[in-house]
C-alpha cells in the first residue's frame, strides 16, 4: 500500500512539473506579469471547484472570495447548468444569429425583457462585457445619427471606471495605464469625476460628481455628446457606491440634453447588488444595460445589451438594421447555461439571500475598522472593498514603492498562501476587493475575517503604523 502511495505522489508531482512546463512554455495569461513566474515561482494551476471553493492541482482548498471574476454569482459545480448545456449540445449545437435564430436564445431574450426595468425590451446578445460596452458605443452613435443628431458622438465616462479591453471600450475606461500603450484610441471618449466621496474635501454637495457630469457635457456641447455610461458601484477605485439621488440627477441631466444613459452591468447585475439589475437596487432608469458575466455564472461566455424599446425603433424599421455583431453571440449552449442559471436564482432567490445577508458580510468588514492600515469599508450587496491607508486620520496614501510592496509583494502572497482569493487593487488608491459567490453565508464570512485580520494587521506592523 506504502509503494503505491509513493508512485501515486511520484505521479502526481510529475503531471504537476508538466502542466507547469507547458504553462511557461505556451500560455499567455491575461492582464499578467509573466516575467514572475518560473520553475521556482509556479503559475497558480485551479483544478476543481464546488460551491464556494476551488481546489489547486496541489489538493489545496481555497475559499473563492472574488466568484472567479465577479461572475460565478450561482457557485461552483452546479450539475444541472452542465446537464442544461449538454443537452442543447444533442439538441442543436450551433447556429449563428446572423438571419437566423433558435428556440433558447428566443427564450432567453423574452425573459430577460420580462427581468428589465422598464421599456428595456430588445436584447442584443455578445460573447462578453467589452463586446456589450463596445455594442452600446456603437447603437448610441448610430441612433443618433438615424434620428438626425449627426454631431452626437462623444460619451462620458468617469475617472479611473473600467469598461474593457477592446478600443471603443478603453475609450470609456478612465485608467490611463491601460490606455496608454493602445493610443490613438476612438476618439469622443470623455470622463468626469467619479462618485469616491471618501477622497473628497469635508462639506463638499453629495451631488458634486453628478454635477461633473453637467459640466463636463456642457464644455464638450450637448449637441456632441451621444451617452453617458456608468457603473452602478464603480469597480476600478474599490466599490465606489453613488451617493444618494446620484443616478437619479444624472438621468435628469441626460433627459435636459437627449442624450442616452448606459448603465455597464458586466459586474453589477444577476444579484451582485441583490437585484436582477444593479440599476433596479439604485433606482434609475437607464437607456441602455449592458452586462455578461454571471448572466450563465460563467458556466459559458455570454454577455447581452438590452436596449429600450425607442432606442431600438429606428432600426426595426424596412431596411435599416444596426451593422455589427459577433459570430458566437446568442450561442445555442450558452442560452440554455443562462436559462438554467436564471432557473437556480428563481429557486432558491439568490438576490433575497443577497439582500438578507449583506448586513453581516459588510458588518464583518466593518469590525476590521480597528486595523491601523483600514481607511474605509464601502460596497453594496456582496461587492465590498477595504481601502487601505498610512494615516487614518489624514487619509495618507502610501508612495509607489510601499503600494507595491504591500499589494505584489505581501498581500497578494499572503491571502493566496492562506486559500483566500481576493483581489488586492491599485487601481486608484490600494484596496482589497471582495465578491464571494452568492450562496456564500455566515461559515464563509467568518473564514474571510479570519484570513483578512492577521493579514491587515501583519502589514500595519510592517508598514510602520
């Protein structure tokens, strides 16, 4: 029994070793420092998940604090979204929807217009978020072309906000570093402040950001200007929450100058926020949704824009059509993993355990507010940061080098050797990002506190403070 022990392990090391090999060999990892990985620092390889965790090829159980990427919303191994996508596989495997369409994606389509807010009736299916951003960029400027505003084609974002990767939506996206090495962009991107109350001066108006936006339409011309789009809690930044009747002042601002408001969901929706829509827990009513991610829970990539009925009318008309669209959007496997996933929130109503339990989860956060290094805890639903400071009292970031030292260098070693996947960000000021899938409950919320004190209080005594 000993010696087959011994080969088991001997084999399992070796397919280890292997799979590292053709990693560094072969694989271009996204958004990754590939320089820091080799035969003595591996590429973390994930090979099992179920429920709430993940499982390395080492055997070793990590708590998945982050829903893969904010989109596992419905948890891990779910059999009966798999047994959904196998037997769209018997049933129909592929068709395009170019000209085309098929049972699922019919069904899906009518649903999420039944989930929607208002009017937001037409469903234009993508493979993802940036190709969702990208759609809405391009539906803004040609429906105000179709309806004789042919100046209209600028779009306000806000700073440091994340939209994506491809060039239309990096135009949105407000973090110069990742626009940099892909300039010239697609011109008309523009950006206003965005909502991080905690970063401005005492007695500032709640509005101010709203107001921005204004200001910012108004020096480019309304007459320029197709759609404002934002986040519901602005991810980049750390889970910037608006502050109230934010989104209801933008709408108005939108109205007054006929200019479309795009809600980018890609995070925010399917019970982030403890609503189908994060727009329907902030209550605004936005022109355009686009979102994707946990519309299947990953299960397949799928993301969608749903517009509103009179945005899509011109195009519904004779000949017209809106020229663009994507060879795997709508896929037949994909609607059915979505529907199915639609199926699992209904029955056991993820977005009402959300909302029941966000209190506990943020009141976990909150009590690390003793740590010296913990500036601010902000959020909604599950989607919460840490925002991590030198001095609470002053609000004192730290410098360049003590930002890579606490995020590269600690924190991103430490959480991961503890089986706590987070995301530790500097995109703005240095946070700790969490978004645990949302069947997560109290055992969950008690690991994360349990991995989070030790580690924040470590780095307090380490940076000094």
């Amino acid at each position: 029994m000993a010696e087959t022990t011994v080969k088991e392990r001997s084999g399992s090391q070796a397919r280890q070793d292997e799979l590292q090999q053709k990693a560094l060999r072969h694989l271009w990892m996204h958004f990754t420092q590939m320089g820091r990985y080799d035969a003595e620092n591996p590429i973390p390889i994930i090979e099992k998940a179920d429920g709430a965790y993940v499982w390395d090829i080492h055997g070793k159980k990590y708590l998945d604090g982050l829903s893969g990427l904010f989109c596992v919303n419905a948890g891990h191994g779910r059999t009966e979204i798999g047994d959904a996508m196998a037997a769209q596989v018997r049933e129909l495997d592929f068709v395009t929807i170019w000209s085309y369409a098929h049972p699922r994606v019919i069904e899906l389509a009518e649903r999420l217009a039944h989930l929607a807010p208002g009017d937001l009736n037409r469903c234009f299916f993508t493979s993802g978020g940036a190709e969702s951003v990208e759609s809405a960029i391009k539906l803004a400027r040609q429906y105000h072309l179709k309806t004789g505003n042919t100046r209209k084609t600028k779009f306000i974002a806000r700073d440091l906000a994340y939209h994506g990767t491809t060039l239309g939506a990096l135009s949105a996206t407000g973090l110069p570093g990742f626009r940099a090495p892909f300039e010239p962009l697609v011109p008309g991107g523009c950006h206003a402040p965005n909502t991080d109350s905690y970063r401005w001066p005492e007695g500032r108006d709640p509005l101010w950001a709203a107001e921005k936006i204004l200001e910012r339409i108004e020096f480019e011309d309304p007459s320029t200007v197709a759609a404002v789009i934002l986040e519901p809690v602005q991810n980049a930044g750390g889970s910037l929450p608006p502050q109230e009747g934010y989104f209801q002042r933008v709408r108005e601002i939108c109205d007054e100058h006929d200019i479309l408001l795009i809600s980018d969901e890609t995070i925010c929706a399917w019970g982030r926020l403890g609503t189908m829509f994060g727009c329907q827990r902030l209550g605004y009513q936005p022109d355009i949704i686009t979102t994707a991610k946990a519309l299947t829970s990953a299960y397949a990539p799928m993301g969608v824009l749903l517009a509103s009925d009179r945005i899509a009318e011109p195009f519904m008309q004779g000949n017209e059509m809106f020229g663009h669209g994507f060879t795997f959007a709508g896929h037949p496997v994909a609607a059915a993993a979505a529907m199915a996933n639609l199926d699992v929130f209904e029955r056991e109503d993820l977005c009402g355990h959300v909302m029941e339990k966000e209190p506990e989860f943020r009141g976990m956060l909150e009590s690390l507010r003793d740590i010296p290094i913990v500036g601010d805890v902000r959020g909604v639903g599950f989607f919460q940061s840490i925002e991590m400071v030198k001095d609470r009292e002053t609000k004192e970031t730290f410098t360049e080098d003590e930002c890579k030292w606490l995020l590269r260098d600690y924190l991103d070693v430490e959480l991961y050797e503890r089986a706590l996947i987070c995301r530790a960000d500097d995109r703005g000021e240095p946070v700790i990002q969490l978004a645990p899938t949302l069947i997560c409950d109290t055992e969950q919320f008690e690991e994360i506190h349990d991995v989070l004190r030790p580690v924040l209080e470590e780095a307090s005594r380490r940076i000094g403070l």
